[in-house]
C-alpha cells in the first residue's frame, strides 16, 4: 500500500481485500461499480499479488507459482478464490502458510508433509482457449447438440474473456460461454459438463462465474435456453421460466424443387443493416454482428425482400443442416416465414434440417404438425 497525493491510505494491508476490490470495483462509500471496464477476473487478481510480483522482483524462477523447481512458499485458505461467491473474497482467512516447504503458521504438532495435504479443490475454472475446442466439441457431441467447431470458434471470436472450462483435478470437465448484446441482455450459453465428471457441482460453478462476469460488465438482463437436464440448477440461481419450445427434424430426402417465392434470393453482406430491424423486433436486441458472423458461417443464407427483409440460414453440422428464422415467438408465421424454411429445405440435400419453434406460436407449430417431412426430435 503506498500513499497517493496528500491523503493516507486507510485500508489494511489484505490482499484478499485487494482481490475482491479488483474483481468487484467496488468501494465501502460508493454503492455502484467503478470503471468496472478495468475489473480483474479472479486468475487475474490472484497472479497480481503472486507471479507478477516475482517478475517485477526478477525472481520468478523461484518464487511466485507452485511448479518443479521453485521454493514451497505457499498458503492454505479457507475459501477457494475461483468459484466462492464475490463476497467471500475479502473475508477469506489463511489457515497455513508454508515457506521453503516448512509449515511455519497454523496446522497442529503433527506439520503433515505438504505432498499429503489436499491445498485445494479438484475443480478449477479458467478462460477457455482454442487448443480445448477439441474437447468442447466432443462433450457437446456426448449431449447430442448440434452446434459445430465454427459456432465454438465464433463463441471465442466474440467473447474471449466470456468462455469457460471447468478441470477437475487438471482433467478438461465442462464448459461455459457469454454472448453480450450490449447492456440491455446476454446470453448464457454451452454449459456442458461430460458424463463421467457430473453430479459434482461443476455446472452449478460454471455458471455463477458467467454470471460473475455479466454482472461485472453490467449487463441488465441474463438469459440462457434451459435443458431439462439442468433446468434445477437454473431454477436455483434465480431463472424464471418465460417459454418453452420443441425442437422439430426433417430428413426429407431431396426431390423436385417448388417454385421460389417471389423476392427470394442469397444473402449479400449489405444485407445486415437491412435486417436488422426485423431481427431485433422478433429477438429484442441488435444482433447485427452475430448476424453477419453466421450468413458468412453459413452454408446457405437466404433472404425474402418482400417480406421486409426476412433471413434464413443452413449451416453443416456433423453431416446434417441446421436452420433458423428470426420470427417472433409473439406473432404467428407468415406466409414469408414458411416460403423460407421451404426454401431452406429444398437446399438440404437431403440432410436432417433442424427447427426449434417456440409452443406458443400456435400458427408454426401446427403448421410443423401438418407437414409429413417434420417430426419432433424429442
């Protein structure tokens, strides 16, 4: 703690204080956060008063990280920084403090070596990075979602600090990711944990360190699409149910192509700004860079300009098609809406299209009913 200008410095001398001061921007006299633009994540803070500290004293060959080689200079906390709630950081107390490998606080008559001790939890949180998308994509295929190793790379593309892989005991565990549309919402999204690592709470942390982060970069408003496999934990940290919706597949095998409605051609890049409004009246916000990320990812990108500028798209995903169309879940399908799928779908080639329409447009699930191609994948 140094002093700065004419005022003394009243804090103590606490790094966990420091930690949660630069996770939280945020001052005992001041009820918002400050420049939370400059806000630490957690690994950040904690290698600010360890490893950085070492290289600024150019000795961090020895000292400042636990790894083969350097001095057992180290301290048992009672709260595992990574994953306790925000407000657990400043409280945080040391139980043991070990130097050159010798406990020299805390513990009993008995000083365990230090080889024998559990320093921390298994699980373990950090940013997600490109050489774990092998992993990612192989945990989603486990859970058969029909994302690609393109979405993963678009999902790192666009939030880099926003993506998260949970390790238990240094093993990859599950995964998390962010989407911001600016401050008025974000999304929650891939929270995947694999088979043989469930049921240990990993999912549970993945998401309060998202939720750590939207409210860090404060976002108003955090939404995710919820699975029945881990809607109770949703359920737990506060998500209210808004609607539901059913996942509908065709695998119609290809035949003659219908006529094109009239209007109907290929996306151009121009045609971003042109349909944004129609996307963010159905969606709620801007989605104008997200758009423009998958007609460009996208196998096949079509757009209805008598309609007002509708879009959908196709892109391939594990030898199968998957499609959208921003309709509203508020309004029924148009007549437009429907050209387009049909569209789509004589561009399948005979690969499984995939279609999620939400319960309570009645028009497009009926209309999903009636049609022999589609049945609901559930």
């Amino acid at each position: 703690m140094q002093k700065i200008g004419s005022l003394r410095s009243i804090n103590p001398y606490n790094p966990f204080l420091g930690m949660a001061t630069t996770v939280t921007r945020q001052a005992s006299q001041y009820e918002r956060q400050l420049h939370s633009e400059e806000a630490l994540t957690r690994e950040q803070a904690i290698r600010f008063y360890t490893i950085n500290n070492a290289r600024i004293l150019g000795c961090d060959d020895r000292l400042g990280s636990l790894e083969r080689g350097k001095l057992a200079d180290l301290i048992v906390v009672d709260t595992d920084l990574l994953i306790c709630p925000e407000n657990q950081i400043a409280p945080a107390q040391v139980l043991r403090t070990y130097v050159g490998g010798k406990l020299v606080y805390g513990g009993d008559e008995t000083r365990e070596p230090i080889a024998e001790m559990t320093l921390n939890s298994p699980l373990r949180l950090r940013l997600l990075r490109r050489e774990d998308l092998p992993f990612a994509d192989a945990v989603r295929a486990l859970a058969g979602w029909n994302q690609t190793l393109d979405d993963w790379e678009r999902f790192l593309t666009t939030e880099p600090d926003g993506c998260f892989l949970a390790e238990w005991n240094g093993a990859p565990a599950g995964t998390a990711t962010t989407t911001i549309y600016g401050s008025d919402l974000a999304w929650i999204g891939m929270v995947l944990v694999h088979p043989d690592y469930r049921r240990r709470g990993i999912g549970r942390a993945l998401l309060e360190r998202c939720i750590e982060r939207l409210r860090g970069s404060n976002v108003r408003c955090i939404k995710l699409d919820a699975t029945p496999l881990g809607k109770k934990v949703y359920d737990d940290l506060g998500f209210k149910d808004e609607w539901t919706l059913t996942r509908w597949v065709s695998q119609m095998a290809p035949g003659p192509t219908t006529a094109p409605e009239p209007g109907l051609r290929s996306w151009r890049a121009t045609d971003a700004e042109g349909v944004e409004p129609l996307d963010t009246s159905a969606f709620g916000v801007s989605r104008q860079r997200l758009l423009r990320s998958l007609a460009k990812q996208s196998r096949c990108a079509l757009v209805l300009e008598s309609a007002g500028d509708g879009i959908g798209r196709l892109w391939p995903a594990a030898g199968r098609l998957t499609g959208a169309l921003p309709w509203s879940g508020r309004r029924p399908i148009s007549r437009a809406g429907l050209g387009l799928i049909e569209a789509l779908v004589d561009r399948s080639q005979g690969q499984s299209l995939f279609l999620d329409v939400p319960d309570r447009n009645a028009a497009a699930v009926v209309w999903a009913k009636t049609m022999d191609a589609w049945r609901n994948a559930h």
